[in-house]
C-alpha cells in the first residue's frame, strides 16, 4: 500500500534523523547496543551503619533475632563504608574474622553456624538492596559466597530412663521447678520450637478443645492439641503469674516474661546433675527430635510431619508430592498425643480413636 498525502511527508524527515544519529555514533566508534549497556543511573548506594537499620526494621522478628548480632558485627567492621563497596574475597574475610572470635557455647561446631549465619544476613542484606534498586543483582557479593556445608546434626531422641532423669532434674533443682517443669511437659506434648513457647499467650489457649496456637518460624501458626493436664497447667500459670490475655503466658514468680535465657539456664543447670546432659550437649530441641521419632515410629510419617508444624515446603523430607495427598488431620494428631499422654483428648474422642 502506497501512503500518500501528510503522512508520507513526516516519514522521511524521522528517517533523517535516524540516519544522523547513527553517522554521529560511528564516528565516535560506538554502536546502539552500547547505549543500552550503560547501566542506568542508580542512588547513592548508603553504608551499613545507615541501611542495616532499615532492613531491620523491615523483616520479622524472627529474623531480626537471627540475623541482629551478625548485622551489628558488621556495622563494628564496616559501618562507614557504603554497601556495594565490599568485595566477595572481603566477606569471606569478614567470615573467618567472625568464625576466629565466635563466643563458644555449649553446641560449638567450630564457628561453622556463625558463619553460616554470617552469609546469610548479609544476603537477606543485599536482597533488600537489590530490591531498593541500590546495586545490580549481577553485583551482588554475598551471593557469590558458599555458606559452609552443614553438618549431620548429632540430636536424636532420649530414651524413657533418660527422659525420666532429665524432669525429676528439673523438678527438684533450681529456683523455679514449677516453671522449668512446664516448659519440659510443654515441649514434649507438642514438640514445639523455643520460639513458640515464648509467643504463647493466655488467649492462645482452646480450653475446650485443649488445642494452643503456636507461632513459629517462617510465620507459621497452627493450633496444637495439648492433654487435659497440660492445659489446666498453663491456664493455672497464667493466672497466678498475672499474665494478660495479649500478652506472653510463660513468665517469672515476679511477672516478668521469660526469655532464651531461661531455656540455658535450665540445660546449664540440668548439665551440671547429670554430667551425660553436659556431654552429649543436650538440648531442648532434642525433646522435639523425642517426640517426633516416637510419634514417627507409632504413627507414621504423616502424622509426625503435622505433629511437627511442617509445612510443603519445609521440613518434608523426601517424601515428595505423595505428602500432598496423605495430609494428616488435627484429630490424628490428637490421637497420637492421647497415646503419648495416656490420657483422652476430646478431639480424638470425637473421631472414635
């Protein structure tokens, strides 16, 4: 089709104009594909000191707790340089500084978590600037930096003799037994994370159903069935403690809240009348590795992997997309729990287990 008339005049004055452009540039020895691989203008990348609040402020409080300390290292280090100053080799640097000065714990593996857990703050780092469009992802150093390879874990289950010890222990040591027995009972009905005993609120308690909502990691929440006792026991707490109904349920004789320190005080304290508990390293998680295995080995995979708070897509294993459609139910669960207490649970007895 032959175009005629205005819009055949406004063609080859545009056509001019390209034609000059693309003269200009091959005098100067560039092409098109030149412009475009200038990168585009970005803002003033900040240093650590300025952006890591930011970032801090931005993610959960779980992660906050995981990564703060590595994040306050690195202000120590290199608070006043920008943040797409460092280079890969700088990290690793940073890594075996952190690894060579790590406070050893009871756990110690050499470092090797600190430095893991190195890595991955800064990458949940400069995963936010990238998103904040203040360095290219090409350019990203934390991604280019291996975290070290995990090794086995060494938790496995306590037998029942050892269980035993470990709550008589704990019942008859120390300045508050009452507390650190509920905290033993509360993770071996529910094999719950530290973090989801230190979330539990007053409100969180189904009395009826004697079901408690817990919140963990990756902001997961499920509701959790607990036996008869148990709950009479948190409920009986939460009153003689004055706990609010919003506020954290497991708390002092003098009201205040418990933190992560109760949870070492307690295994310290355990370490020091059973020498076996300080030499194996034991562990409130081991509790849940307790749990799991017998619930696991009675009532198979699919029940442990929801009496767990496992999601699709963390803490599967290998069973694969099978899991998808064998999903266990609350009351399944509730059935393991009554046969682990020996006593009935009112969503088991609902269900005819």
């Amino acid at each position: 089709m032959t175009i005629t008339g205005p819009d055949a005049r406004t063609t080859a004055p545009g056509q001019a104009v390209v034609d000059a452009a693309m003269l200009v540039l091959e005098r100067m020895g560039l092409t098109p594909a030149d412009l475009l691989a200038v990168p585009a203008a970005r803002p003033a990348a900040p240093t650590f000191a300025e952006y890591i609040p930011v970032v801090s402020a931005l993610v959960s409080d779980g992660c906050r707790r995981a990564y703060g300390s590595y994040w306050n290292r690195v202000v120590e280090q290199w608070g006043d340089r920008c943040i797409d100053e460092p280079t890969p080799s700088e990290i690793r640097q940073l890594v075996q500084h952190v690894r060579a000065h790590v406070v050893p714990r009871r756990n110690s593996r050499g470092g090797r978590s600190a430095a893991e857990h190195l890595i991955a703050a800064l990458r949940c780092l400069y995963k936010h600037a990238e998103e904040d469009g203040l360095i290219d992802p090409a350019g990203n150093p934390a991604r280019k930096v291996d975290k070290p390879r995990r090794l086995p874990s060494t938790r496995r289950a306590v037998a029942d003799k050892r269980l035993a010890e470990i709550n008589h222990a704990a019942a008859t040591t120390g300045d508050d037994p009452e507390l650190d027995t509920l905290l033993l009972r509360l993770h071996t009905e529910t094999a719950c994370r530290r973090g989801g005993a230190l979330a539990l609120r007053p409100q969180d308690l189904d009395a009826e159903q004697c079901l408690v909502l817990l919140r963990e990691k990756g902001e997961t929440v499920r509701w959790q069935p607990v036996s008869p006792t148990l709950m009479a026991a948190l409920r009986g707490h939460a009153a003689e403690r004055h706990a609010p109904a919003d506020g954290q349920l497991l708390r002092y004789r003098n009201g205040r809240g418990i933190t992560y320190r109760r949870y070492d005080h307690l295994w310290e304290r355990l370490g020091r009348h059973l020498p076996w508990v300080r030499a194996q390293q034991i562990s409130m998680h081991w509790i849940r590795h307790t749990t799991l295995t017998w619930v696991e080995r009675n009532f198979g995979y699919a029940v442990a992997k929801a009496y767990a708070g496992h999601t699709d897509s963390s803490g599967g294993g290998d069973a694969g997309a099978t899991a998808t459609y064998v999903r266990a139910t609350t009351h399944e669960v509730a059935a393991a729990l009554a046969t682990l207490t020996g006593e009935p649970h009112p969503l088991a007895i609902q269900e005819g287990w």
